[in-house]
C-alpha cells in the first residue's frame, strides 16, 4: 500500500493481523475521506437505440459511399481517403451526439 507522506488524512492505516485467514500477511486498510463536492462535467454521447443513433450510422454510411477508392495507387492517395473517412465520422458526430452534464446524481 502506498500512501501520502506528510497527510494526516491519507498516511493512517490500519493492519489487521487477525484477519489473515490462510494467508502469510495480514491486510491492511485505510479510511479516504470523500468531499461532499459536486464536480459537474460534461460529454458528448449519442443514447443508445435514439434516432440520433439511426441518424449518426446513416450519415457514416452515406459519407462511405461518397468516397472515391477508384485511384488508390500510392500512399498520399490513400492518406487522402482515410482522412475523408475522419472527416466523414467526425461531422456524422458532430451532428447527432448531445452534451450531456454528468452529476453526483447521474446513472452510471
């Protein structure tokens, strides 16, 4: 167990030399205080089985078929293509991902 040096809150632990059982150390525990804090973040997701999932896949397969293959003879051509693939994926989630603020009270 590696604890904090020189924190009165994180260097205290306990060890329990009963609790061993059948093993040939003892466990060690510690107690971490939790801030009662409310750290809001956000993230971009599409909900799984909405219509912007629907929309999201349509738009990438719509952004495959539009992209030429015919000529890809050389490594920049190739690099072209994948990039077009990118770009086609990223505005495809652009476009139908929402912002969703992630609580202490959200689902996991």
């Amino acid at each position: 167990m590696f604890l904090c040096s020189g924190s009165s809150e994180l260097d205290n632990h306990l060890i329990h030399p009963n609790w061993h059982l059948t093993l040939d150390y003892a466990p060690l525990t510690i107690t971490i205080p939790i801030d009662e804090k409310n750290i809001n973040s956000t993230k971009c997701s599409i909900i799984k089985d909405s219509d912007e999932k629907t929309s999201f896949i349509k738009d990438i397969i719509t952004s495959i078929r539009n992209i030429n293959i015919s000529n890809l003879l050389d490594v920049s051509s190739l690099d072209r293509v994948i990039n077009m693939f990118t770009n086609g994926v990223e505005n495809a989630w652009e476009k139908n991902a929402k912002v969703i603020n992630i609580t202490k009270y959200s689902k996991s």
